[in-house]
C-alpha cells in the first residue's frame, strides 16, 4: 500500500481520537447544533473556510477546470461576491441568531415558510453530502493507484463522515475545523508553484491546451458559454449568502464581533485557496491531459488530486492529499448535521406539543444523522458528476431560501404571502426543470441545461418575481413584526 495512505489514515485516527475526546463536552442540543455559542475568531475563521472550501471546490471545481480552463474561476467568484455581502449582515444574524434558517424564516413569514423552507435545504444538503462521499473515494483511490475502487472509497468516506458528525455534532466540528483549515491553507500555498512548474509552466500549458482555456468565457462550454458562467456565478453567490451551514457558525460566535471580524477572514482566505486550486487544475489538466476521459464529466475532477500524487515533492503532495482529505470530511460533516438540524429545529421540535429531554434531542439527530447519511450514500452511488450535482444543489437552495431570506433581514416590505410565495415557486421550478431534463432528447439539453438556459436563470425570475410582486400586492407587515430585524435605533 502507497504511504499517501497510510499517513491519510493516522491523519484520520487522530481526527477520530480528537473527535470522540471533544464529544464528551456534548450536554445539551445547544452544544451539539451550536458548540454552545462559544466559538471564537481564530476558531470562526477556519471552520468557516472548512465549511465552504469542499469537494466543490477541489473536485467540482477541477472538473470544471478541466473542461473550460481558466473560465472555472467564475464558479468560486460568485462566492466571493456573497462573503462581501454576508460580512454587512454577520453581527445582525449572531444578534438574531437561532438555530436555523427556518427560524427567520417563521419569525418573519410564518411557519409555513419555515416547513417548505426546510424542505428545500434538506434535499440541496442532502444532494451536497453526496458528492462529498464521492470525492473521498476519488481520493482513496488515487492515493492507492486504483487499489482501492471509487466504490470502496464512497463507502469508507461515508463511514467516516456519518460517523464523526454523530459522534460530536458542531463541537466536533468546528473544532476539528481548526487543524483541517490550516492545512488546507499551508497546502494550497505550498503545492502551486509545484504544479505549474511540473507541468512546464504557462507556455506549455497553451501549447497543450485548446485556446478556450484562457478565455473569459469558454466558448465551447455550454450552449451559450456566457449565460452557462454567469449561471456558475450566480449559483455560487446565492447559495453562499443563504447558506445554512454559515448562518449556524454564526450563531455559534462568541460575540458579534467575533462573528464580523471572522467573515472579514474568511473572505481572504477563500479568495486565495479557490484561486489557487484553479490554477493547480488547470496546469494538472494540461500534464495529465491524455490520462483523462472527459467524456466520464467526473474524471475531470482527479486532477488535483493526480498532480498531489505524482507532480509534487511528496511531504508537500501528502500535505495537499490531506487537505483534500480534511475539506471532505468536514464539509461532509457541515452538511450532514445542517439538515439534521432542520428537520429537529423545524419540524420536530416546532410541532411537537411536547418537549422532549435534551438527552431525546441530541440522541434523535445522531440518530438522523445516520439516516440522511445512508440517503446521501445511494445518491453517491450514481452520481455522473460532481459538477452537475453541485450546480443543482447550489441553484435549488439559492432560489429557494435565498431570496426570501436576505429580504426578511433587509427589506420591510417584505410580507409573509411574498415570502412564502419565493421559497415555494423558487423550489418547484429548480425541481421541475431538473426532471425535465431527464425527458428532453440530448438536442434539447445542450451541456444539461433545457434549451441550452440554465435553470438558475427562470428560477432566479419566478422566485424573487414571486417576492417582490407579491409583497406589493399584500398588505405590509405592522411595525411589531419588523421588531427583531430592524430594532429602534435610541
């Protein structure tokens, strides 16, 4: 066996140890949803990065690398643009803070938002775990040269995942954040130039390349190649500024302050890491370039992890392996306890008559962790692209939550009729236009999108439509029912 395994397995025990060793510190639902709102900066700081730099990020976004060049920084860009916008609302979403998004979503819209609000995240998080277990088995079985199958590798990731976010919740977590991060940071920093320089730098990489992977927009991506980047970008951004798994890890901060000074952090480091890994794919790519069918969409998302293999000094490859390894297993965890979350917070908890005991609580969503990790698991099994999943995952919450969401915090004239009628609209277009496309001969869904449109576009349109015209159409809501999100200055 390669020695990439084994230093990634004793990288993973000490994972485990730490894991069960802060698990002990779980008393209460606070402390298993929230790490007890204690976390502070330096602790924000890198569990945020963990929970946004994924398999999106070093598969997804490799594939898209592979397939269109340097064009695949419009993915992470749209994130960028949504931490900016996040970092004005962050001490305003700790000074709220709950549980869940569905908890200002009832607050605002009532609890018919919060049930089809929970909805949505729960098939969208529940699609990104998936692809998180399928990029644990890429992982495996580049580290072993094919030993270990992509099969045998999804189920050990989703071993280790299910296992680890039931075992601890967001303590574990969050604090298992701090380590992942910054070898995520050291790795990407460290292997770049490794990359490029192995791959015969920017000279060889034209020479090997199709020209498109150095335009703005890749021509030959997409039936439209502009709509299909400004639909990456805008994916990226409406998720990332509805984002359960972030609205949680502010609501776990210490203080507002710590929550604002952390989203400030974050963005800097997402920045750099999601730019530099597209670099390290695209110049992967034009090395690997013969090795690689990109006619199979996922084999495109290797690369990385080929070029950490064998382009790269191996103290530094095993280091980037391992960063690859650790933003799988937490962003798998991230989003395996976020809808676990909902479905106690939203649905049990809001119309059980009844509270149960916090032990019940705490031992009924390890319990659902396990569950909606088996589901995740099946997805994995067939799934053709990381890519596609993501895309889909990203465009179903974005234009369901999103919307809505941002407006609850910043525009009064939101109602609740407007509100709801965004989450609703917005979740059945991304789930009707996904099914549609299955029927549609290949002619009529050029690169997966029906008519060559991506469905974020007449999503998008009917969910903030709904929004804003249905919000003037109703009555406006009465001062009282703005109190927690636009206080009184005095």
């Amino acid at each position: 066996m390669s020695i990439y395994l084994y230093i990634i397995l004793a990288y993973l025990l000490v994972l485990t140890v730490f894991n069960f060793y802060r698990a002990r510190r779980v008393k209460s639902q606070e402390d298993f949803m929230l790490a007890g709102r204690k976390l502070k900066t330096s602790v924000m700081v890198f569990t945020l990065i963990c929970t946004w730099i994924g398999s999106g990020t070093f598969i997804a976004g490799a594939e898209l690398a592979s397939l269109a060049g340097f064009s695949a920084l419009w993915l992470p860009a749209g994130a960028w643009l949504g931490i900016i916008i996040i970092y004005f609302l962050a001490a305003k979403i700790r000074t709220f803070g709950q549980y869940t998004i569905g908890d200002i979503l009832e607050v605002r819209y009532g609890p018919a938002a919060r049930v089809f609000g929970a909805i949505a995240i729960i098939i969208a998080f529940t699609a990104i775990v998936s692809y998180q277990f399928v990029a644990g088995g890429f992982i495996l079985n580049v580290v072993t040269a094919g030993a270990i199958p992509d099969s045998t590798g999804i189920i050990i990731a989703a071993i280790f995942v299910i296992l680890f976010t039931a075992v601890g919740g967001m303590v574990a977590v969050a604090y298992t954040d701090l380590p992942n991060g910054i070898i995520i940071v050291l790795a990407c920093l460290l292997a770049t130039p490794f990359v490029v320089l192995a791959a015969g730098g920017l000279p060889q990489a034209q020479q090997v390349l199709d020209p498109g992977h150095f335009a703005v927009f890749n021509p030959g991506h997409g039936a439209y190649p502009a709509l299909k980047f400004i639909g990456y970008f805008l994916a990226t951004m409406f998720l990332l500024m509805g984002v359960q798994s972030m609205y949680q890890k502010f609501y776990s901060a210490k203080t507002p302050k710590d929550a604002k000074k952390a989203a400030m952090l974050w963005t800097i480091g997402t920045v750099f890491i999601e730019t530099v890994v597209v670099v390290m794919a695209v110049f992967a790519y034009s090395h690997f370039k013969d090795q690689i069918d990109l006619t199979i969409p996922k084999e495109g998302g290797k690369v990385v992890l080929m070029a950490a293999k064998s382009l790269i000094p191996a103290p530094v490859g095993v280091l980037l392996l391992g960063a690859a390894c650790a933003v799988v297993i937490s962003t798998g965890m991230n989003y395996l306890l976020s809808p676990t979350t909902t479905i106690m917070r939203d649905l049990y908890q809001r119309f059980k008559k009844k509270e149960p005991a916090q032990k019940t609580l705490v031992a009924l969503q390890k319990v659902l962790v396990c569950v909606i990790g088996v589901v995740a698991f099946f997805l994995a099994i067939g799934l053709k692209s990381v890519l596609g999943m993501a895309i889909f995952a990203y465009t179903i919450y974005g234009m369901a939550i999103t919307p809505a969401l941002i407006a609850a915090l910043t525009w009064k004239r939101a109602t609740k009729a407007g509100g709801l009628a965004s989450i609703i609209s917005g979740t059945f277009v991304c789930i009707f236009l996904r099914i549609l496309i299955e029927f549609l001969p290949p002619e009529k869904a050029p690169g997966g999108d029906p008519w060559g449109i991506p469905i974020i576009f007449p999503a998008l349109i009917v969910s903030l439509g709904s929004l804003i015209v249905v919000s003037l159409l109703t009555k406006k809501p009465k001062p009282e029912q703005l109190e927690k999100f636009f206080p009184e200055k005095k």
